[in-house]
C-alpha cells in the first residue's frame, strides 16, 4: 500500500512535516483546506534565548473556516517587519545564516497577498536551501486509509545544533528556519530516518 502524507502548506513547517513529506510515496497539499481557529497556517515558532518565541502572521480575513486558499496576508501590520529582526536575532550566529538570510529577505520583501502563495514559495525555498527535491503540488482527492500521520515522526527527530541548546536542551519541534540555518543542504540526510 502506497502512503500519502496529506499536508497543508504551512509557515515553515516544522522538522516531523519534512520528515513526513520525505517517508511519504505520494506526497499531496491540501490548498482547498479550512481555516482553523488554531491552525499552523500562519503561524510557527522557533527557539529564542528564553525558550519558544512564536511568529503569528497577521491576516486580513482570518475566520475559521474561510478557505485556505482565500486568505490575505495584512502586510501593514509592524509584526510582519518584527520576523526579520527575530530571525536575524535568533540565528545570526548560526552556520547557514550568512548562506541564506539574503534570500529570505528577499522572499519576504515581495509581500505576497495571498497566504499561500506564499507559503507554497516559502516551502519551494525552504525545500532547495535543506536538499530536498521540489515539493509537487496535488490537490486530488485522497483516500483516508492511505494517508501518512505526521504524529508518527515526532518523536524520531535526531538532535542538531541550535542556538541556544546549551541553555535549553534540544527544541525538536522547531520550525523549517531552524533546519535551514543551523543544518542547511544536509538538512535532509540528517531527517532520513
């Protein structure tokens, strides 16, 4: 039996989403999903110097069950400009940093309306800079049975260096920036399980 692993394109997903998408025969993304009050959609967190620091992108038209795909980012907010600083601050001195800060930069700069179109263009970035193949986008429909629990991969994380370990201990559910930053191209050998 092939296996699906039916997953929505996240705000930098994190590292159990990759590992997932790697397992996966037939890995599909849900654009026609809902919105969840309490979704990872637009939102993500990452380790700071005093434990998680979470990132929630503003929305326009943030309802709970608008579609996925009708979702705008509200780029006049100042929480949207307070991401690059965070990132800067957290992984600055991480190996990857000087490597692809710039092009994320970039990436954020075009402000993209749609959220995820946005997402989509984070994951493609996100996929190239951690040595993974270009995700596929697939929105037919799935059968149930054949579909891939991300749950299955949380707990098979190997650890890697991140900032503030020392002081924290390992942080595995961090997002995709970490894996960028801190592991970059062997990003995906080091989540082969």
């Amino acid at each position: 039996m092939s296996q699906t692993f039916w997953a929505e394109p996240l705000l930098f997903p994190q590292a159990a989403w990759w590992q997932a998408w790697q397992q996966a025969n037939r890995p599909a993304l849900a654009a026609q999903a809902p919105f969840p009050k309490r979704g990872w959609y637009h939102r993500f967190r990452m380790p700071g110097p005093e434990g998680w620091q979470s990132f929630s992108l503003p929305l326009k038209n943030k309802r709970q069950g608008t579609p996925y795909n009708a979702l705008f980012v509200d780029w006049s907010q100042p929480r949207c400009n307070d991401f690059l600083m965070a990132v800067r601050s957290n992984y600055g001195k991480s190996p990857y940093f000087e490597w692809f800060f710039e092009e994320l930069e970039d990436l954020w700069s075009l402000k993209t309306e749609r959220l995820l179109d946005l997402n989509q263009a984070l994951i493609r970035w996100t996929a190239g800079r951690m040595g993974f193949p270009q995700p596929v986008w697939d929105n037919s429909p799935l059968n149930q049975d054949d579909r891939l629990s991300i749950t299955a991969f949380c707990t098979k994380l190997k650890p890697y260096p991140q900032p503030f370990q020392h002081k924290l201990g390992f942080m595995p559910q961090a997002c995709a920036l970490d894996l960028v930053f801190n592991l970059g191209p062997d990003a995906s050998a080091h989540l082969h399980l």
